[in-house]
C-alpha cells in the first residue's frame, strides 16, 4: 500500500530525471548504428526502444495520477507508439496499489466536510478497487442505500499540465515517436482536455446522469444513481450495481457470453450513431456482467462527445469498407483526418488486405468466435510494407483518438469474453445509405 502522493517537486524530478535517461540511451544507440552492420544496427534499435519503454512504463506507474493514467491508454497510442513502448504500457493496465486510508479520509474531509464515520453509516476503509488517479470504497448511507465513494488522490489535479509535457518531451527524447510535432500537439491536446474532464467529479455526476436517462428504459444496461449529498469535485458517491467481473466469466454458458458480447456491440453501436457520446474508458474493469447478459455501466469520468460529421464520416468510411469501394475508403479517411495528404499517394488497392482483415469480424454468414480472433497478429504482418511506403501517407487524427480507443478496446473484451457472433446485422441499420 503507498503512503501518499509524490509531491509536485518531486514528480517534476523523477519525470526529468526519465527524460534525460531515455534521451541518452537514445543518442548512444543513435551514434552506435553507424559503426554497426545493418541487421545489428536494428537489434540494437529495437532493445533501445524496449528499455526506454520499460524506463518510461516504471516511472509512470510509481508517479500515479496523469501520466500513468496515459499509460494506461497505451491503446490509443497505436498510431504514435512502436510495439516496444506499447507492450510496456500494457503492463500498468494492472490495478494499482492503493493509497493509506488516512489519505483517503483526509480528502473526504476536505471535500465534505467531515470525516466518514460521521458521512455514512458504514464505509469500508479496504478500498473496493484502486486506479491511478483515486481509488473506491463501499460504503453505506445513512438511509441504507449501499453505495460505492470514488475518492480522487490529493494533488493530482494540480500536476496534469505539468506531468503530461514531461512526457511528451520524453517521448521525443527518447526517438520513440516518428510523427510530426503538430500532430503530436494535437493528440495530447485531445488526451490533457479528456483527463481535466475526468478529474472533475462534478462532470462525472453531470455523465452518468445523461447515460442515465439514455438507458432508462433500454433493457440490458445498468448504469448507477449519483448520491449527490455525498459527492464533490473529487469525492464521488453511486449506488452500488453488482456484477461479475469479465475474469469470473468462464463459468457462464457460452449462450450467455455470446449474449454479453451482442449486448457490448450494440452498446458500442449505439453510443457512437445513436446517442453521440462514448462511455470512453474500455477497461475491461469498467463494466460488469450478470447471468441473464445485463451489462453494468462503471467510471463516467471520460467520455468523448462526437463531431456529427467526424460519424459520418465513420459511417461512410464503414459501408464504403462492406461495399469494397476503396475510393469511399480513401474519402472517408482524408474526411476523418486519418489520411496525410502530403505523404506518398496511396493506391486504392492498398487497404483491401486491412479491410479484409478489420471486417473479417463483420464478413459471411457464419458466427464469428472472437475468443480465437487472430486480427491483430495478421495486421502486424502488414505494417513492414506500411511502415516501408506508406507510413508518411498517414497520420493520428485527433478526432479517433478516443473513438479507436473504444473500438479496439471493445474487440479485446469480446475476446476476453470468447464471444461468438455475427453482429453486422446490428451495425448495418447504422451504415445504411441515409
């Protein structure tokens, strides 16, 4: 269990102390290359960029707060980070330890003005559960509604800013990331607005209210109250929605996981051309699951609101995917920003094999079974020639940051699932010509 919270002094420290690490190795493995036979060249390329990854990934989960809260995105880096750094990343997907309870009840205190005991009539001081900017507890009210009190660590807030342009120059430093610094910009840009959001539990209360009332009503999703007597700018109170976790799920029926995984893909559906907005955390730790395929909703902190015509764009980009038109693709892509005009053109016979592997879910009549799903393995034999070609035709568009964040995130949980389904005829209302 940790103690309390590097301070802001200490965490500028540590963070410089990284950047001024990985930067080194990397101009020494740069100078190195040159006396260096091609094939041992790139040996010692790809170690370099496994150590910096693994410097980065450990400084990041023993800091918390923001930077291991991108960490923990190591998702939507796809487009900027090579797989050494990723793989690294992954690991802080992990819970992490959690913090004293006398930190806890202090900032309970501060924010509500009196200490637990007096607040609820039972709170648990073994955290429920413990992430990278706060961590959970049950609790009880005073008119017997159990409840769950998200409590954020104190100070993180104050050092968001700060941590994520340490690390946007480390990862410069390093040499990891190939992409222009305008696109760069324009990505943590998008991450730092999502994170301020999320940090805010007054906005938290303000979106599990609107999923709320989005769902009310829908059959197969749950989503929490706000206890909002009990909750603050960083102390959150929900009542509390059991359910299994997607680890306890192999004991369920494949009817029933096949059932979860239509229930996830529909919800997925449904927020993007439906409703608008993305519950934008796909954590397999966000959601849990019931025996009759009831998903419940968890962490409202970030969701992502999208530009009307950045999903029809989507949309486009989808159906012109199913129709083979690959001058629909080429469009919806430049439409989407995915495309960098500048680069090398790109014949339009170049995105039939990523189209055939990323649909192969959505092809043919037969369920697929995504529990032996081998998309991502099949893709990485494309990106040699992609990286060879046609890397500088492509670029991070902003605008998906967070939305190709929720699709692969979703495709992995499905996974986790061993789900087995064919759901186009769920996404082909959505993708219809309009």
């Amino acid at each position: 269990m940790a103690d309390r919270p590097a301070t802001k002094g200490r965490r500028l420290i540590r963070l410089a102390g990284m950047t001024a690490r990985v930067a080194t190795n990397y101009t020494k493995s740069r100078v190195k290359s040159v006396f260096l036979s091609k094939e041992s060249a790139e040996r010692d390329r790809v170690k370099a960029h496994e150590e910096a990854g693994e410097l980065i990934a450990k400084t990041l989960g023993e800091l918390k707060g923001a930077v291991m809260k991108v960490g923990q995105m190591a998702s939507i880096a796809g487009d900027l980070l090579p797989k050494e750094l990723a793989d690294a990343l992954g690991a802080l997907q992990r819970e992490a330890p959690p913090m004293d309870f006398s930190v806890i009840a202090e900032q309970i205190e501060r924010e509500l003005g009196a200490p637990p005991p007096m607040l609820f009539q039972r709170f648990d001081e073994q955290p429920f559960a413990s992430a990278s900017i706060g961590q959970v507890h049950r609790a009880r009210t005073d008119d017997g509604r159990e409840v769950v009190v998200k409590v954020q660590y104190p100070g993180v807030d104050d050092a968001v800013d700060s941590d994520l342009a340490h690390l946007k120059i480390a990862l410069r430093a390093s040499g990891l990331v190939k992409v222009k610094k305008q696109a760069l910009d324009a990505v943590f840009a998008e991450i730092k607005a999502r994170l301020h959001e999320e940090l805010d539990y007054c906005n938290e209360s303000d979106n599990v209210r609107l999923f709320g009332e989005y769902y009310r009503g829908r059959e197969g999703v749950v989503v929490p109250e706000v206890v909002g007597e009990r909750s603050s700018q960083r102390v959150l109170t929900l009542t509390y929605e059991p359910g299994h976790h997607i680890g306890e799920l192999e004991e369920f029926p494949q009817q029933v996981r096949n059932r979860i995984g239509e229930a996830l893909f529909r919800l997925l559906a449904q927020q993007i051309f439906e409703l608008g907005v993305l519950h934008a955390d796909p954590n397999p730790g966000n959601f849990a699951f019931r025996p009759d395929g009831t998903i419940v909703l968890y962490d409202f902190g970030c969701i992502k609101r999208l530009d009307p015509e950045i999903v029809e764009a989507y949309r486009d980009t989808i159906r012109a995917g199913f129709d083979e038109d690959y001058a629909g693709v080429e469009d919806g892509l430049v439409r989407l920003g995915a495309r960098n005009l500048e680069g090398p053109q790109v014949p339009l016979d170049y995105y039939k094999p990523w189209r055939d592997i990323f649909m192969r879910p959505l092809l043919g009549d037969e369920p697929y079974d995504y529990g032996h799903s081998s998309l991502q393995q099949d893709a990485l034999k494309l990106v040699p020639g992609f990286i060879t070609k046609y890397m500088r035709s492509f670029q991070p568009p902003v605008e998906l940051v967070f939305l190709d964040r929720v699709v692969v995130g979703h495709y992995g949980n499905l996974r986790k699932l061993g789900a087995i389904g064919q759901y186009r005829g769920l996404l082909e209302p959505y993708v219809a010509q309009g």
